[in-house]
C-alpha cells in the first residue's frame, strides 16, 4: 500500500515544553548545513541504533515560517521496513495504528517525545503508495519489463531505465515532482531476505508498480482529480482505497494505453498485412505495407521510443503524432493484447489485496 512517505510536525508538538531557543539549543546536537543563510538540521540514524538491527527514520529540522519561524521536523521512513522489517510485504489500513506506535517508539529513542496522536495527524509532505503483482502461470517478471520497456514516455514525463546490482530491470516515467516505476521488486529487496519457493522450487515473480508523488502539490493535484482529499494526514493516507485508486489512475493514464502497441506475437510481417487489409476498411495496400513496418518496429526490443527518435531526427511532431495514431489504430484493429500476464496485473489492481511473502 505505502512504500516510503515524509510527513512533518512542529518540534513544540514532537518534544512539548520547551520555547523556540530551548527548542534551537537542543537541535545543536544534530548536523547542520547552511543554505542562503538558512539552517537545516539533521538525525541520520547512529551505528547504534544500527546495529541494534532495527529500522529508524531519517530526520529533518528546518525553520518553517508558518509555525513563526520555529523549527519543524521532517521524518521520511519506509513503512513497511518499520513495521515488517522489510519492504517487500504490504501493509493493510488495520496496521495503521501498530506502525503510528512503532514510529512513536522509534523517534522516542532518537529524542523526542511525540504522542501517536500527533504523528496520525502529521501532515504529508511526499508519498509512494506501490503494489506488488505476483504473476503467475509462468510469467517472468523481467520478460513483463522487457516487453513495458518498449512504451515512450507522453507529456513532459521522461523514460530511464534501471539496472540493479542483483541483476534486476526497471522503467520510471518521471519528471521533478512525479515518478512511475515499474520494476523486479524481488532483484531490489536486500539478498539476505529469504523469500519462501513455490512448489516448483522457484523463487516468486513479483513485479512491484510505485506511485511517487514527490513534492506536497503533486500529491494535492493527484488527490483532487481523484476527489479523495486535500492537505492529507498520515492517517488519511494510510488507506488501501486511496492506494488503489492512484496506482490504478497512473497505470491506466501511462501505461494502460500504450501496452496493446507494443505485444509480442508470433505474427509475420505477412500476417500483419492480411489483418490490417481485413480489419481497416478501404486501407490501400501500399498504406497496409507502410503500417506494418512501423507496427513491427515497435515490437523490437527499443520499441516506441526508439521509433520516436527515429522519426524526430527526420521529422517534426507532428509526423510522429500522426504515425503514431496510424499504429494504435492498426493494433486495435487486429486486437493485440497479451491477456494472460496483462489480466493479471489488471485483477490484482481491482482487488488490492496485500501480499505478505515473507513471515515475520
């Protein structure tokens, strides 16, 4: 449901009882590091707490002019490895108050006194809600990546991706204040992670889809579109609904309409011909020959955007847009999806049941 989040709160409400320069002294303790004439304070985790096996946020001190310039803190943390000790099992909205006492706990040994109260109704500062899709019936989560990868980024989004050190792929859509990734979670998660084999003996094919709404306005933006709030708490976020309707949105906004492009199938270059002359109506078979081409262009490996590239470094815009038409046009015609591992992704969406892989 959530991965990783930022929330806030004034100092006065995390350490009560004391005035802004006792609240200022206190800080002292933690490194600082001046911008513009603006101090920022900050608590990493020490090899202590470390070493105690344990799991603590990261922490932020600033001086906020709508608290008279008293300082507030910032505390980013991923929820899961809090509360499960890891971050690949999902959390449900009854976990909601054990994880609000776990973090109570957590920042009461780094120094502060905090009632769960206060942390419920701290304010969000950024967000990743994330769901994990098990696939099934032999599907491989690198081969799902792989065949994504081929989609272009739209709008003013840009397209990288990811290579991990275990080996595992990704893609993120993203620009400064959003990201949309898609990735191995199992090649992500820390190796020392023992993740139970299925029958065959193998481990789970989890492919992880995450929300990033990186700043307080895009969250604002994506929560009003979908009429689920403004200014969210950390206990109105921690809401599977919530958490469904967004990765759901993003999915059918990015992803969703351009994954029938770019299908694998065993289809001919001939194959493809017969069916467009059979399913568009009055197309000419010089046109049909044309349409084939970039249809199987965007099956390769570089798929969609190098096609864009291709074209962009001969034509303008507006050539691509139309081209681009051409070629959903002709893919909705003969119907290409992959409904297999696709009706799976789509089902797990609408279901939004946690998956907890690893027992605790």
């Amino acid at each position: 449901m959530i991965d990783t989040i930022t929330i806030r709160a004034p100092l006065s409400e995390l350490l009560p009882g004391m005035d802004k320069q006792q609240e200022l002294r206190w800080l002292r303790a933690w490194d600082v590091q001046t911008s513009s004439g603006f101090p920022r304070w900050y608590r990493n985790p020490i090899p202590q707490e470390k070493q105690s096996g344990k799991y603590y946020p990261t922490l932020t001190a600033y001086k906020d002019r709508a608290h008279y310039w008293r300082p507030v803190i910032k505390m980013q943390f991923s929820v899961a490895k809090l509360f499960w000790g890891n971050n690949l099992n999902e959390l449900e909205n009854s976990h909601l108050l054990p994880v609000a006492s776990k973090l109570q706990e957590r920042l009461i040994e780094m120094g502060l006194r905090p009632s769960r109260e206060v942390l419920l109704r701290a304010s969000v500062v950024n967000l990743h809600y994330s769901k994990n899709i098990l696939l099934e019936h032999g599907h491989v989560t690198s081969q799902v990546i792989q065949h994504l990868n081929r989609i272009q980024a739209g709008g003013r989004l840009q397209k990288r991706n990811m290579q991990y050190a275990r080996g595992g792929s990704g893609i993120n859509l993203y620009n400064k204040s959003f990201c949309f990734s898609i990735y191995d979670k199992l090649e992500e998660v820390e190796s020392t992670l023992e993740v139970p084999l299925d029958a065959d003996g193998r481990k789970p094919e989890v492919l992880r889809l995450e929300a990033r709404l990186e700043n307080k306005d895009k969250l604002n933006h994506i929560f009003e579109k979908l009429d689920i709030g403004h200014n969210p708490t950390f206990q109105e976020v921690f809401d599977s609904e919530k958490s469904r309707r967004v990765v759901t949105h993003i999915w059918q906004t990015l992803v969703a309409p351009q994954a029938a492009l770019v299908t694998d199938s065993d289809d001919t270059a001939n194959d493809i011909i017969q069916k467009i002359m059979r399913h568009i109506p009055n197309i000419t078979l010089h046109k049909a020959i044309k349409v084939t081409s970039m249809v199987m262009s965007a099956r390769t490996p570089g798929g969609l955007s190098e096609l864009k590239t291709i074209v962009l470094n001969h034509k303008n815009q507006r050539m691509w847009a139309r081209l681009y038409q051409e070629i959903k046009e002709a893919n909705q015609a003969m119907e290409t999806v992959e409904t297999d591992w696709w009706q799976q992704v789509e089902t797990q969406l609408a279901e939004y049941e946690p998956l907890a892989l690893i027992e605790n």
